[in-house]
C-alpha cells in the first residue's frame, strides 16, 4: 500500500532519508484499537474511503468576510481579480524558468472563480474557491529536469518542513522560515527545491540534508526566497514560495486582505450561523483560541454586545487579542487566560462581590487588566450568557490534511472524559432560554453523537433543537448504549471527510466536523432544589422506618 520514492529523487551526491513515500499512495499507521472501532461504526469500505480523504486536502478553499469592514460582494470582487494576478504569474512563459510544466506554458487552465457561498445567511459572509484540479509528483518539472541527461538543469536542492508546515502547504500556503526542519547547503533567493515534509522528527531541527535520517513524503517544489542560514535563524518570514504541491492546487493567500478575510474551513464557519447571536447579546466561546468563531460571533452581531474568548493559555489568548485588534473587534471581543472548566464563580466569591449587576459586561469592566493588558477575571455568575459555544479539545481525527495520527484508542476514551468536564459550566453558565452550540472537528461518535446523549441525560435542563441551517448529514445512531433516537439524530449535523466527491452528491468535498444545538428550558438551581427535597425525604423515610422497629 506504502511506496516510496527514494528511486525517484535525484542522488544529489548525497544521503537520502530512509523513506521518501509518495504521496498518492501513502497512508499514516494506525492504532489498530482505533481503526477497529472506526471499521465497527462505519464499516470497513466507508472508513476505507475516509481514510484516504483524510490524507489529501478539500477541494476548495473557504474565506470568511469580516462583515465590520467590508460587505462580501465587495471582497468578492477583490478576491477574484487576485486570483487572476496570482495564476497570469505562475503560468507566465516569461517567468517559466521551469517553474512550470511545458503543457501548463502553452495551455495554462483557467484560474478557478470564486464565489459566494449559495446559502443565506453564509451567502452574507463566505467565499468558496475551488482548487485547480490535483496534480502528482511526477508532474514536478524538477523531478522530470534532474533525471534527464540535459546538462542545462542543476541538481535541485531539498528542503524538509514540519508536519503541520506541510499540511498548510497541501492547502496552498507557502513555507514560512518556521516551519523549515532540515535543508541542503548552499540554498540561496532564487533556487529551486524539492519541498519534503518530516512526519516523526527523528532527526534535529536544522540539519544538513545529507544528516537527515527521518521519515518524509514528497509534497511539493519551490523558489526560494532567503538562504539556509536565514530559514534556521530568523523567526519569522516567508522562505519558500511554492510553485508546485501534490493533490488540489490551492493558491496561497499570504497577507491578503488583512483584517478583512479570515481562512475558516466551511463546517467550522456554519457553527456561529448556528448559534445566530442577537446584536446586544452576551456569549462565551469557553475555548476560543485561535478566534476563527469567536471573530466571527462578534460580526454577526455587528460588534455590539460582549463575545468572552476563553482559553488556558496565555500565549494564544495574547495572539486572540492582536487578531481582534486587527479585525477592528477589541470593543466587543474580551479574551480570557480562564481555565474553562472552573468558569463558574464559587459560591464564596460571588458573595463577596459587590456590583452593579452580576451580568458579564459589568463584570468585565469592574476586573482590573494584569502585565499583557488582559482582563484578569476569575469567572462568572450563573445564568448570566445569553448564549455558550463549546468546541471543546477533541481527537481531531476530521482535519484535512492529516498525515499523522499518533492517536489511540485509549486517547479517545480520555478525550471523552475530558469534554465532560466542560458541559457543568456550559450549562451553569447559560441564562433560561439561552441556547448553546457543541461542535468538534472529529469524526469519532462518543465525541459527538455519544456527547450529545450524555448532556441530554445528565442535564435535563438542556433541550436539543435543530442546528441550522443545515449543510451536513443527520448524525448516526453512535456509540453502542450511548446512541441518539431518530428525531435527535435529524436535529444534528454530521461532516465526513470526502462526501463531496463520490458520484452523485452536490455537497463540496469538506472535513470532518460535527455540529449540535441545545437550549436551556428551566434553571439548574430548579433541578438542585429538587434533588436536595429528594434527599429529604429519603431521610425523613428513613427516620420514620427507624422508629416503626
């Protein structure tokens, strides 16, 4: 099933790396626990056909319009005469310089059109824009130029990046100095590289090619535009343009439109159309970070009211802030370092409060900022969100591309008892006919229809509704026990990787994702009291047993 491609590559007088796979072929080991339960729940040809969906990107590529500063017919236009520029450019016989295949001169595709997504109310605020169609290494002009007995063409040099250097490179961004691992000498602006991408870090950051002894897939060739020594020691920059990649040619979208356009897979956009928050509302996103729906919770409600972004950590709570600051949302956005598990205010510090009010902007404004000018809030009172979203940590196992996955059966059960201990303060948090969205970016059903089944019996405060508007399937029955009936299974939205693309089926090819919506019918301090007469008369019933003997 795994080839490699180590006869492929040029020798370039050196050492290759131990494996080089070959991206059409190639699919990442593993855990066989997992793939059992996989195989259980969707049979072996679904999973079979999902797991090499999962390896290659979407076929198109997604933009989020900030609606604060720009209407999205305006951006679309924008965004459709740089992708004319970018592709006259690439295909340009004047700048060949075998950066292109002799056919991609003389006949070059037509650049794809962008367009607003069809469905209100996404058609307001998303750009989809398809990728040219998938090419393969053998496509790769250096490949073919190296092993052919021309004198004209150098040896190329190679470079390997980081996983997820090559996963963003599969979905058509460049290589930024960061994401470099290992390189030949002697690269220079202006040369030609073969692009590897490292998939288990065997090897040391920095490396000569020649020293490198880790396992790579062959993703792709570029020009590049600082020397070796600046890829390994500046912190930041662009270091290879890619010219070429395997699978779907997405264009890159380096510095457009900053503050304007945000890259959202389309799944993971619906969820703040989901949850539809009110201008004026107050809501909590209790894991926020990187911002993708917190940013856009605060355009649908055109930066009025109060969006908190919660996260542990402080470093990307700290970049969640410089993105607000960007997108003109600083006003309306408060990011948070909040653990979100303990969210809720103990009842000791909520006593000891003295305040105007008990809702989220008073208490926001009463906080004082610590050193990185964040707000250093402690949590909040019951009751107080008008509406919650939580995407808690998952498995992760519906992002495309996925080239690893070091997850374990036994990951998936503790991711599980993780997110559990999220919903107390999801549910504390949110007012009495508030409403609160759970979505994940995983295909695994006890993190998703097995959640859902676990909030509806553990809090029968919570209510599940319809999560639209709808672009998924309806979800499936789940985790064996843990399952959802029919009607709950209609009311929630399922993404699997890939659907798009079997014969037959309009829905654009996406990754996994799922999505469900709740809202709150009665109070918690409702269901406490009740438990609390419960135990009263439990006691009382066994005091009056007591006295009959």
């Amino acid at each position: 099933m795994e080839s490699a491609l180590t006869m492929q590559i040029p020798p370039l007088g050196r050492r290759l790396p131990a494996v080089v796979h070959d991206f059409a072929s190639y699919l990442p080991p593993i855990d066989a626990a997992l793939d059992s339960r996989m195989v259980q729940h969707y049979g072996l040809e679904e999973w079979s056909r999902m797991r090499r969906a999962l390896v290659t990107p979407p076929s198109h590529t997604c933009l989020r319009v900030n609606t604060l500063k720009a209407e999205a017919k305006g951006v679309l236009k924008e965004v459709d005469a740089w992708i004319d520029d970018y592709y006259r450019e690439r295909f340009s016989s004047t700048n060949n310089d075998d950066a292109q295949t002799e056919a991609e001169v003389r006949s070059p595709p037509p650049p794809p059109r962008p367009y607003l997504h069809p469905m209100p109310p996404l058609s307001f605020d998303t750009i989809i824009i398809p990728s040219l169609p998938p090419q393969t290494s053998h496509s790769f002009p250096l490949l073919s130029s190296s092993s052919s007995s021309s004198t004209s063409h150098p040896k190329p040099f190679t470079v390997v990046v980081d996983r997820l250097c090559g996963e963003a490179v599969l979905r058509g961004a460049d290589v930024f100095v960061r994401g470099a691992w290992s390189a030949s000498p002697g690269i220079h602006p202006g040369c030609r590289v073969l692009l590897l991408m490292d998939l288990h870090r065997q090897s040391q950051r920095g490396c000569l090619y020649s020293d490198y002894e880790g396992e790579a897939l062959l993703i792709g060739q570029g020009t590049a535009v600082v020397s070796r020594t600046e890829l390994f020691t500046a912190t930041k920059g662009l270091g290879i343009r890619v010219t070429h990649r395997v699978g779907f040619q997405a264009p890159p979208f380096n510095g457009l439109l900053p503050g304007v356009i945000f890259p959202q897979n389309l799944p993971s956009l619906l969820v703040g159309h989901v949850l539809s928050p009110s201008a004026g509302s107050s809501v909590i996103d209790l894991c926020a970070c990187p911002g993708g729906k917190a940013t856009h919770l605060v355009s649908l409600m055109r930066g009025k009211g109060l969006v908190v972004a919660c996260d542990r950590s402080r470093k990307k709570v700290k970049e969640l802030k410089a993105l607000s600051e960007v997108m003109g949302m600083s006003s309306c956005l408060c990011p948070l370092v909040l653990d979100s598990t303990h969210a809720v205010l103990p009842k000791t510090l909520r006593r000891a409060r003295t305040l105007p009010s008990s809702q989220p902007p008073a208490l926001v404004a009463a906080t004082p900022r610590d050193k990185d000018d964040l707000h250093a809030v402690e949590g909040f009172y019951p009751e107080t969100f008008d509406h919650v979203l939580l995407d808690p940590p998952c498995s992760a196992l519906g992002l495309r591309p996925r080239l690893s996955v070091p997850t374990t059966a036994s990951d998936l059960d503790a991711f599980v008892l993780f997110q559990q201990q999220f919903w107390w303060s999801a549910v504390f948090l949110l007012k009495v006919g508030g409403s609160m969205t759970y979505s994940t970016c995983t295909i695994n059903p006890a993190e998703n229809e097995g959640m859902v089944r676990f909030a509806l019996d553990t809090y029968p405060c919570m209510r599940l509704v319809p999560a639209e508007p709808r672009l998924g399937k309806a979800g499936s029955k789940g985790v064996e026990g843990e399952g959802l009936t029919e009607g709950e299974r209609g009311m929630v939205q399922v993404f699997l990787p890939g659907e798009g693309r079997r014969e037959g089926e309009d829905r654009l090819d996406m990754s996994g994702f799922f999505v469900a919506k709740f809202e709150k019918v009665k109070s918690v301090f409702e269901e406490e009291e009740g438990k609390e007469e419960k135990e009263e008369e439990r006691e009382n019933m066994g005091e009056g047993e007591q006295g009959k003997r």
